[in-house]
C-alpha cells in the first residue's frame, strides 16, 4: 500500500534466504549447530505462514474480499517487504532457540535484504 513504484501492484516472489548463526565456542561436534536442525525450524515457519500466502498489510482494503472467498492470507502490522519478512524469519529462529547473528533474504540474484541486531 501506498508504494509508488511498480511494487504497489500485486505480486508474488520465489526467495532464497541466507540464515547466519554465531557462538563464541563450538559444540562437542565442531558446529555451532547442525544445519539440519535450522533448515527443519525455517521450513516450519515458511510452511506455516509464508509458502502459498498473501502477506498483506493488516490495513489492506482487499482483506475482506479475501475472507469472503476463503483465501489464505497473512495481515501483518508492517508493509511485507523483504526486509520486513526477513525480521518475522529472524525472530521466528531466535524464539526457537537458536542463537541467529543475521537473516538475509534474495528476491533476485541481484537484490537482497537483510535484518540483524546489533
């Protein structure tokens, strides 16, 4: 909403994320932890809210069209930019335990956003 450029129409994308954890030691196997273990956690959160979902603004005027003709969507408080989705996948993987340093979040091979804390 309100985006003045060709974004402001509806769209969808096929991202890639880049998901980056730290520690100040390694476990007993040489890992700061098993990368099965995060990809298991993100597939969860993707295939719960984001795969096959219309993010939306919670302000959107076409969300009741969408209750009407019972169609998945996901109201958010913020816009659902990259950089936006790439907060809700950071703090999903920091409130699941895993000590995440950044997310990065690829919508072509040459634009990315990120979002990490200090």
């Amino acid at each position: 909403m309100n985006h003045q450029g060709k974004c402001r129409n509806l769209h969808g994308h096929s991202v890639k994320a880049a998901i980056s954890v730290k520690h100040e030691q390694l476990n007993d196997n040489g890992m700061v932890c098993d990368f099965s273990d995060i990809r298991e956690c993100v597939d969860q959160f993707i295939e719960t809210h984001l795969d096959h979902n219309f993010l939306l603004h919670e302000d959107d005027p076409i969300i009741p069209a969408l209750i009407a003709n019972n169609e998945r969507y996901l109201a958010i408080k913020a816009h659902p930019t990259a950089e936006v989705i790439s907060k809700m996948i950071y703090d999903y993987i920091k409130a699941a335990g895993f000590n995440v340093a950044k997310v990065v979040l690829w919508e072509t091979a040459s634009a990315s956003a990120c979002y990490e804390e200090n």
